[in-house]
C-alpha cells in the first residue's frame, strides 16, 4: 500500500507519525525495548500530546532478530498468529555507558542489530564480519492514520543493485524489484497480481532474509514508493517481522523454514500418476488409458 504522492507529499487523509529520537532503551530479560519520541524531547512540554513508538528486539532462535513496532499497546489481541517455532539460545545486549554516545546492540547468533541511542532513530542489521545488511533509517517505521483506518510500516534500505525473490507464488518477473505486493490469498488465474500461495518472506541476495509474521494482509512496495527502499505495511497499531542471517542462501532458508516450519514427507502414492480437470470439463476412457500407458 503506497502513502505518498510522489516523494515529498502524503496522500489525502494520510498523515505519518515517525520516532524523531531515541527517549530510552531498557532490557527486559532477553528482549531489547527502545522507547522512541515521535519529536525529540528537549524538555517536559516536549512531552505533552506527543505520541510515542516502542520498538522491542526479540530473537527466537540463532541469527534471527525479531522487530515488534508498537504505537497503542493494550488491545484485545483477537488473533489470528503464526505458529513459530524457538531454539533455546543465549542474546548479547549491551547499552552504552552514557546516552548517545554509543548504540545499543542485540546479539542473536551471527546477526546482530544495532539501535542509535541518540539523533535521528536508526537500527542497523549487521553481518558476523560488521557488513551493514539493511537498515531501518529516520524516514522508515511510520505510524500511519489514514480514511481507511491506522497502519504501521517500514521501510528496510535496499543497495543498488540489490536483487530481492520471493514473496511466494508470483506470475511475473523472478526479482521483484519495482513490484508491488499484496500478500492475500485469491483465485484470480495465472496471468496477474493475484496469486493463490503468498508467502510475506522475501530473500536478498545481500545477504538476508524478510519474514513479515501477520496472516492478514501485507502490503509490500518493493522500491515502488522508495526507490531505494524495501516497504511493508499492516493495518492496525503494530507490526512484527524477523530478520534472518545466514551465509548463502541456503542457510537463510533453513532458518526461515525452522522458524515457520517444515512440512511432513509427501507419502509415496503421491508422486504417480495426477490428472486435473482444470479447464476440461471430461475425459473419456480412452484418454485415461493413454495418460496411464
């Protein structure tokens, strides 16, 4: 879902709040919580009527890093989730000694996500040699309002020349760079945007993968609002995805696939003989026997 006109300009009825500054950042057992001002708060009055963003890191398993982006917290939680699945691991979070002077880091594995404690909001997501492989930026995350209800996006920095795959069942071109994406499940034939299999995971050949853990619809715009960024979006007050580190990309899809799950053994019956009806409204007995033959 786009929210601008262009670069410079929101749509009508689009309004976006986004974290100015980084307010604290506090850990809570294994989980990493930043509280995010909407404006920098230089003094008490700053705080007055002034939203705020509460960003928590959580890892659930080896090199994956999870972001849970919240504005108003508290609600029912009506459901539905994804099923994910945790390995129990240790986290490295450490904070720096003084504000600013230094970000605080989480440590999950080989990956590691890096959050500024003071200026403009930025979170890093960092390989084992120190390579930056995308980053949340001070135009990323956005608290959205908008004539259709409250969204929640952000927007992952994308290199040149950056390829990203994925997002499940597709009818077009294999790199969905300048693609827009709607991950929603409909029977619309294979020659459009629709799709029958969305999957809200995509892979960059930088190095990563993007796991979007909402059921409901996501919205991504691969370079097509931002050219040099990578959007998602929910609607509702907040929203969770998972970065996944591996070496190639092999290792990513294993920790993808032990995050969300694996699949049991098709059972042996089922690699013979399929016949579809699809577009054929009969055989006759003949056919069949050819088909078998």
């Amino acid at each position: 879902m786009k929210f601008t006109d262009g670069y410079w300009q929101l749509r009508p009825g689009v309004e976006v709040l986004r974290p100015r500054d980084v307010e604290d950042v506090v850990v809570e057992r294994d989980d990493l919580l930043v509280y995010a001002p909407t404006v920098p708060i230089g003094s008490r009055g700053d705080t007055l009527n002034r939203p705020l963003v509460t960003v928590r890191l959580t890892s659930p398993m080896p090199d994956v890093v999870g972001v849970r982006i919240s504005h108003h917290l508290g609600g029912v939680d009506r459901g539905p989730h994804f099923a994910l699945g945790e390995e129990p691991h240790d986290v490295a979070i450490t904070l720096p000694e003084a504000p600013g002077k230094a970000p605080a880091t989480f440590t999950a594995g080989r990956l590691t996500a890096r959050v500024a404690t003071e200026g403009p909001w930025g979170l890093e997501f960092v390989s084992p040699e120190g390579r930056v492989l995308t980053s949340s930026t001070a135009q990323s995350v956005g608290v959205i309002s908008t004539p259709d209800g409250p969204f929640v996006r952000e927007q992952l920095t994308m290199g040149v020349a950056e390829t990203i795959y994925g997002l499940g069942e597709r009818f077009g071109a294999f790199a969905k760079n300048g693609q827009s994406v709607d991950i929603w499940n409909e029977d619309g034939g294979t020659a459009s945007e629709q799709a029958y299999k969305n999957v809200p995971f995509y892979l960059s050949d930088a190095g990563y993968g993007l796991f979007v853990a909402h059921p409901e619809r996501v919205s991504f715009e691969i370079g097509t609002e931002v050219v040099s960024r990578a959007q998602f979006s929910v609607a509702g007050p907040e929203l969770q995805y998972y970065v996944v580190y591996g070496a190639t990309p092999k290792e990513i899809l294993e920790r993808y696939t032990a995050l969300t799950g694996r699949p049991a053994q098709v059972p042996a019956w089922s690699y013979g003989l399929w016949l579809s009806t699809s577009f054929t409204t009969s055989y006759s007995e003949e056919t069949v026997t050819s088909f078998v033959d």
